[in-house]
C-alpha cells in the first residue's frame, strides 16, 4: 500500500482497503477492492477496483465498500465486466468493431474513400445518440429512458436555436418515417451487440413512434412540369442578380449561383444522386450521338458512391449545358472535378444555398408542406420519363439502370400515386405529351396497348 494512504482500514482479510488520500481537502474514504475473476469488458485480467465511496462517515464506508465488493463477486462469477459502463464507452467500443466491417466491405466492393454508411453513424451519434443516452450508465437505464428518445429525437429541429438551425440548413423539423426506421435499426444493432457482450444484462425494447402508429413511408416531394420550369425561370433571373433579396450582388455570388443552376438541371436531367454528381471528375464523362444523331452524355458513377459504378445516359440537350459549365469553372482537365469553386476545389453541396434560393422562388415546399431538396429533382426525373415513355416495363427498365435502383423502389420511393395514370400520360397540363408525340396518333395509342399486352402475358407467366 503506498504511504501516500491514510487512515487505513481492512475488510474481509484484506480484499477491501479503506483510507483517505493525502492532501484531500475533504476526509471522503476511497476504497481499494479485490476479487479474483475480475476483468474488463475485453476480458482482460482486472487486479483492483479503487473509487470513492463518497462518505466522510467510516461505517457508511463501510457500509457501501461491502455492497461494492458483493456486487464485483457477482460480476466476477458472471463473467461480466467490472465497471459500470455509459452509454458513450459502449458505443466507442462497438464503433471501433462496427467501423471496421464496414471499412472492409467498402474495399470489398472496390470502393475507394470514406464510406457513406460510417459518415451516416458518425453524424447521428454526435448528434443524436450521444448527447441523449452519453452519460447514462447501462446498468441505470429504464425502459421509460429509452423509449423517451423518440419523442426528444422527433422534436430536436424544433426546440433546436435559431444558430444551429442555420449550421444544418439541410435538417426536417419532422424526420421522415425512413430516417427513424434506420436510427431504430442502428440502435437495436448496438443495444444487440451490447447484450452478446454481456455488456448490459437485457436487451431493451427499441421501437420508435413512426412504426407503432404503422405511418407508412413517406416520398421526397418532387416538382410538376410548370413548378420546374417555373424554378428555371426564376434561377435565371437570380444567376443574373436580380433574385427576390438581391441588392449588390458579387462575382464570387454570381459564381456559386450558375454553379448550383447546373447542379440542380443535371440532377433533372440525369435522374443521378446527389452525392454522385458532386464526384464526377472530367474523366468520367463523355460525348456520344445517338442514331438519329443527337448528342448525349454517357456518365461513368464512381464506384465509391452507394451504389457503385454504373453508366448513366443523359437526357439529349444536358451536353450543352455541360459545355457551358466547363466554360464556366475552366477546370477541364481530366482529373478535374465537374463541380468545383473557382480555384477548382471540389464543391461538397449548396445545403445553404439551395433552401434560400427555393424559399425566394417560393418552391421550397410543395402542396402537402413538405420540404423540397435537391433529391426531389431526381423524383422529377422519374416521373418525367414516366410521361415521357409511358407506364410500362420498358420505362421501368430503363430508369433502374439509369438511377442505380429497382422497380419496387421506383414504385415505393421515387413516384407519386397518381401521376402515372393514363390521361396523365396522354394530356399533360401544358399539352407537352401531346407535343412530344406521346399520344397524338392512332398508332402510339395501338403500341401501348400491344405493350400492355405483353407485360400481362409476361406477369401471368411468372406467377405460373
């Protein structure tokens, strides 16, 4: 025992040391207790547990270093670790596991960089999970206390300041039932992970709010035809200086603002992810003509985007305002980003930007409330080339490859019920299906119904 011990006090043979520490402003006994069998939650060998007991009074030290070390004989016996462990020492211990499965899985797929999947747990652990459950110990936690996040979790944005609200210019002051289901998912793996472990003694119930009241998912909204091309209209008078707020307006301002007009009509036109535009490099795009020679882009996706590499085809006129944009950052070179600042730096999304510039068009929000981003371009895509093409196997086919995706999440996600009904595709607000030649003959209306047609045999094949 070092000398720097005061007061010493043994119990149980030894196994307990009572003794007040040297030069403490208060006479609080620590204790010093050993049981065989101990170890930490690697199953390390643990000598000695020393803490305070937080008494000045020698017997109700006693009294609380007894019940210590009888619970410290329990968890050796269990095999259980012997500290009481937080919320926050449990994730950092399943995220040092978790982070590098992923990373492994990453490289697995050929994939380079970050992967998307540690950004998502990063930024929702110090964001959500941590400041709520941190400091808890597992040992403590209820199951009210648990349960208690999806409310606290669900009205974050809205009790959030003005400040941080501003720092996160992209956040929902209502999260979307996806976005809960995935926390819920993330959450159960770690409590999971925990009770595998023997870090916590019962696995708590994790449901969030969304799913007991069965909320079904809810679509990004998207944009009509008029409200798209009402947002073109306006971005061109804002690109020039004369948006709703606009008073003096600089070249660096001016810069950004084509930039992000580019940004949002190559999402429209290509029907891409946002964060797989914003890694295109110059290498990965070129020129082709069609057989009735129109020119189109052939986009390369990076592999190191969600989905992997792909080729994407772009609609015909995007190659001009390709050109325009490579006139625009002058950074043309092969390794070059397509989307960069002025001294060709890589832009990482306009998540302030783009809501301002929306709230000024007054687009920001559709006719339900809900809040538009620059996903709800890629849902316009779809639905464009639903009109375009009409209902039926070949669109589907067709949009899966182009947009990384399947049927049943085209269906799910990216369409919304009632925009592909018949008369949508044969009369569009602005007669646009009609100008196309999507409905204007005899014909077109003939191949649509022999399309039908085939795409009733073939279901009917497949469910023999």
């Amino acid at each position: 025992m070092s000398k720097s011990y005061l007061n010493k006090v043994e119990l149980k043979d030894g196994q307990i040391i009572l003794f007040h520490r040297q030069h403490a402003k208060r006479p609080i006994y620590h204790m010093r207790i050993h049981v065989r069998g101990m170890q930490d939650v690697y199953g390390n060998k643990v000598t000695y547990v020393q803490e305070s007991t937080g008494e000045t009074d020698l017997e109700e030290a006693r009294r609380y270093a007894l019940d210590k070390y009888d619970d410290l004989r329990l968890r050796a016996k269990k095999k259980e670790p012997v500290k009481q462990l937080t919320f926050e020492d449990l994730y950092v211990i399943w995220w040092a596991d978790k982070r590098q499965r992923l990373e492994a899985l990453q490289h697995a797929k050929g994939r380079n960089g970050i992967s998307q999947r540690v950004t998502w747990y990063e930024k929702h652990a110090q964001r959500y999970w941590l400041p709520y459950f941190g400091t808890m110990k597992l040992d403590e936690m209820t199951h009210a206390f648990v349960q208690g996040y999806w409310n606290w979790r669900m009205t974050y944005w809205a009790r959030a300041d003005e400040a941080e609200r501003k720092r996160h210019a992209n956040h929902a002051l209502q999260p979307a039932k996806k976005s809960m289901d995935m926390e819920q998912s993330a959450l159960r793996e770690i409590f999971g992970w925990a009770n595998s472990m023997k870090l916590i003694l019962h696995m708590p119930i994790i449901e969030n709010t969304f799913v007991r009241q069965g909320i079904a998912a809810k679509r990004r909204p998207s944009f009509s035809h008029a409200e798209y091309m009402e947002l073109q209209d306006y971005m061109q008078r804002w690109v020039d200086g004369r948006g709703v707020s606009d008073e003096r307006v600089n070249s660096a301002h001016k810069y950004n603002r084509q930039l992000l007009k580019f940004y949002l009509t190559w999402l429209a036109e290509t029907g891409m992810r946002t964060g797989e535009v914003l890694q295109l490099k110059h290498k990965d795009i070129s020129v082709k003509t069609s057989d009735k020679g129109q020119q189109y882009l052939e986009i390369i996706v990076p592999k190191n985007t969600k989905t992997g590499t792909r080729i994407v085809r772009s609609h015909y006129f995007l190659n001009v305002h390709y050109q325009q944009l490579c006139k625009l950052t002058g950074h043309t070179d092969a390794n070059d980003w397509v989307f960069c600042d002025a001294s060709g730096k890589q832009n990482n999304g306009f998540y302030k930007t783009l809501p301002k510039m929306l709230e000024e068009a007054g687009l920001l929000y559709d006719e339900n409330g809900d809040r538009r981003t620059a996903y709800s371009l890629r849902h316009y895509y779809a639905e464009e080339r639903f009109r375009d093409m009409g209902y039926n196997l070949a669109t589907y086919d067709m949009l899966a490859e182009n947009m990384g995706t399947s049927r049943k999440q085209i269906d799910d996600h990216y369409v919304r019920k009632g925009m592909l009904m018949d008369v949508d595709v044969l009369l569009s607000t602005e007669g646009r299906a009609v100008q196309r030649g999507v409905a204007a003959t005899g014909a077109t209306e003939a191949e649509r119904a022999r399309r039908k047609l085939d795409a009733m045999q073939s279901a009917a094949k497949r469910r023999r």
